[in-house]
C-alpha cells in the first residue's frame, strides 16, 4: 500500500491546529495532528517542506521503519519542531493501519487492557469561591479527578485561569502577552487553595495541580511537604523541565507524588527521570514525542520503573492528538490519567470524533484507525490565527518560567 499524497492544512476552528492528511492507492485516508502551540507554521513547514517528499510513494504499513527513516535519516535529531512532525507522520499512518484492518488502532496495539481510561478536567476559578463552582461542576459531569487552579492574591495574571471561555486557552495576540510573578506569593497561597478544596469537597475526589515550571528545586520540595496533608493525585512540573536532578532534589523532601513531561519530546527527555525513580507520572504527549510509535516506547520504559503514565491533553492538542492517546491509554499495562480538556464546538465543525466521554472515563470508541475524520472543507473556513503563548515576568521584570 503506497503513500500517493500527503498535504498539511493550517485552520483555527476555535484555535490554530496543524493537520496532516496522508492518502494511499488504496484509497485510504490517515490523519496527524502537527500542532505545536505558538510555533505552528515551523512544523507545517518541516513537513511540507522536507517530510511530505519523502513519504510519497512509501509503504504506508512500515511505520517504524518511516518513524526510523525520518528520525535517523534527518541526523538532526529530537526537538519539538522535528518529532511533532514525526508524531502527526506516525499517527496518520496508524490511522492508515486501523482502517485496512477494519480495526481501531488500541487492537493493534494488544487490545484493552481496561475498560475505559480515567480522565482529569480542569477547574480553576479567579479566586477560590470560583474554583469551588467549577469544582462543582465537574462533580456533576461525573470527574473522578480534577485539576485545581486558582488565579494568586497580588498577582495580576496566573497560569491555568479559564475566565469565560469553556476551554482555557494560553495562547492570545500578535505579541505574546506578559504575565506578573513571585515566587513568595505562590508558595503561601498553593496550601491555602488545597486546605480549601479539600474542607469543601472531602477526599473522594482526585485532585492534581500544575506548577508550570516555576519553581526552584528546592521551592518545589517545600510546597510538596506542605500539600502532603491533602494528598494531591499529583503535582506536575514543579520545575523548569529540561533538570532532571533537580527532580532527586526534590524528591528527598517529599512524598507527594511528581509529575512531568508535557514539554519533553524524546525518550532521552525522562531517561534518568524514570530510570532513578524521580517520578511517579510521565507526562508525554503523543503529539510533541514522536506519536504513538514513540510514546508506548516511552511508556513501556517507565512501565520497568513503576511510573505511571498521565498524558498531556490540553486543547492545543487536536482531537486526533486526543483520540490517538486514547488508544495507548487503554491498551497500556502502566496506564495512570489522561489529561482531558475538551475542545470549543468550533473545532466540531471540523473534527467528527468516535471517543467518549461517560461518567470521568474515556473511550476511543470502536471506529476503525484513529476514529477521528477531518473534514477540509469546514477546515477552510477557519484561517490561520496567529497567537503567541504568554511570557512571564518577575515584579522585578525579569524573565521567569512561563
Ligand atoms: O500550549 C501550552 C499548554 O499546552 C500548556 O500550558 C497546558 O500545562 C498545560 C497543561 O497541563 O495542560
Ligand atoms: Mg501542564
């Protein structure tokens, strides 16, 4: 079966997704997700430009052999630019696979290994009477764990506040925006929004929360000491991600479970993360670390170590970023979480999905491949946006972690 065409389309229902469509003489039709939040027309161009050539007239059905081709074959290697354009290759030609097998892609992948796959929302709130309203309203839609964040006393902008979209969303402007922060104010406040949450909601409920790379190694140690009381699921990216020792660090203080990955994009990323034992959850999303090929090699490494999976699922992620997750997710044996934040209608307009949602789980439904359609027609209805994510700024005015 050879690949005849591939082409890569730029569209914004609701935000900018890069999408990857993949045709064969047989006439099937695979679908990637190329998006990379901020810097989408770098991956768009990596693939037009120097991928697309190359798959025409491959064997759709050797995936690690293009994933090895295109990886190898570059010499230039990892970078979120280079594996985000491997990952939308990679699932697409999953899709591919699943669709001249009349299977969805988990049963090539070993089948079920559970029945559905548990979920995290987001709530977050601009102060804590917020949060607790949007908590509530992921208790009724049936969330079993749900992501608390709240905008910090003194602090202008915070990461992770929804405000009135349905769906947060970082990315904004022909310029990126600048965010205000302190350290100090934070580190007082994470207890005091735990101790809340759990005073009003109890400990039926899975709580996580993301840091987003913010804090010194030894900052982190101290909020994971105080949070312990509360049991959170997870505290995710305490530290700017590319330290891994910083992770032993903290770790000595700790027992609060860690989290990271969503910025990694190799397996070399979390080698010494998982292989140490620094970490409880690898956070790898099968869009920025080389697609499904790449990511169950991931999983299957921390699988040796006893961490546990939690892949990124933000909105930036396609509905065929989110779909193809699903399916490692259930047929993984070190399954832990799945981010999921949903999409705006808009993105309906252009994505059909067979994944599920019922009751804090997920499911990738039955359909064969991915079971995600693209429709480009809709697609061309929604140009390209431009957006930039936000840099962040000390009281001083200085850069910080964003
Ligand atoms: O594009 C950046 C977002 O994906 C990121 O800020 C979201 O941290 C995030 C999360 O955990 O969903
Ligand atoms: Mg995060």
């Amino acid at each position: 079966m050879k690949i005849t065409d591939a082409r890569v389309i730029v569209s914004a229902p609701g935000r900018n997704y890069v999408t990857l469509v993949v045709e064969t003489d047989d006439g099937l039709v695979g679908y990637g997700d190329a998006t990379l939040n901020g810097r989408e027309l770098a991956v768009a161009s990596y693939l037009s430009d120097h991928v697309v050539p190359l798959l025409i007239g491959r064997d759709a059905h050797r995936i690690e052999d293009t994933w090895q081709y295109l990886y190898r074959g570059a010499y230039w290697r990892r970078g979120p630019v280079t594996m985000t354009a491997i990952a939308a290759v990679d699932v697409a030609l999953w899709d591919i696979k699943g669709k001249a097998a009349g299977l969805p892609v988990y049963q090539l992948l070993g089948g079920a290994a559970r029945d559905g796959v548990m979920v995290y929302g987001h709530a977050s709130g601009g102060d804590l009477d917020g949060l607790d309203a949007d908590v509530e309203r992921h208790l009724a839609q049936g969330y079993k764990a749900i992501r608390v964040q709240s905008a910090i006393p003194g602090l202008d902008a915070t990461y992770g506040i929804a405000g009135a979209s349905p769906v947060y969303e970082p990315a904004s402007g022909a310029r990126p925006q600048e965010d205000r922060w302190e350290t100090s104010a934070y580190l007082d406040f994470a207890p005091r929004l735990f101790e809340h949450v759990r005073d009003r909601f109890g400990y039926g409920v899975h709580l996580l929360h993301d840091m987003h790379h913010r804090l010194s190694p030894i900052e982190a140690a101290r909020v994971g000491a105080a949070l312990e009381p509360y049991r959170p699921f997870w505290i995710e990216d305490p530290t700017p991600a590319e330290d891994q020792s910083a992770f032993r660090l903290i770790r000595q203080h700790t027992t609060t479970p860690l989290a990271v990955g969503e910025v990694f994009n190799s397996i070399w990323d979390a080698q010494q993360l998982i292989t140490e034992r620094l970490i409880d959850y690898i956070r790898t999303s099968v869009s920025h670390t080389g697609g499904i090929t790449h990511l169950r090699r991931v999983f299957s490494l921390a699988e040796l170590y006893g961490v546990r999976s939690g892949s990124h699922g933000a909105g930036d992620l396609s509905p065929v970023s989110l779909a193809a997750a699903l399916h490692v997710d259930l047929s993984i044996p070190n399954f832990g979480i799945q981010e999921y934040m949903g999409h705006l209608a808009a993105a309906e307009e252009v994505f059909t999905v067979g994944y599920s949602f019922r009751d804090g789980y997920m499911h990738p439904g039955d359909l064969p491949g991915i079971g995600v359609s693209f429709d480009e027609e809709a697609a061309k209805r929604f140009p390209y946006d431009p957006k930039y994510l936000p840099v962040n700024r000390r009281l001083d005015g200085s850069v910080h972690d964003w």
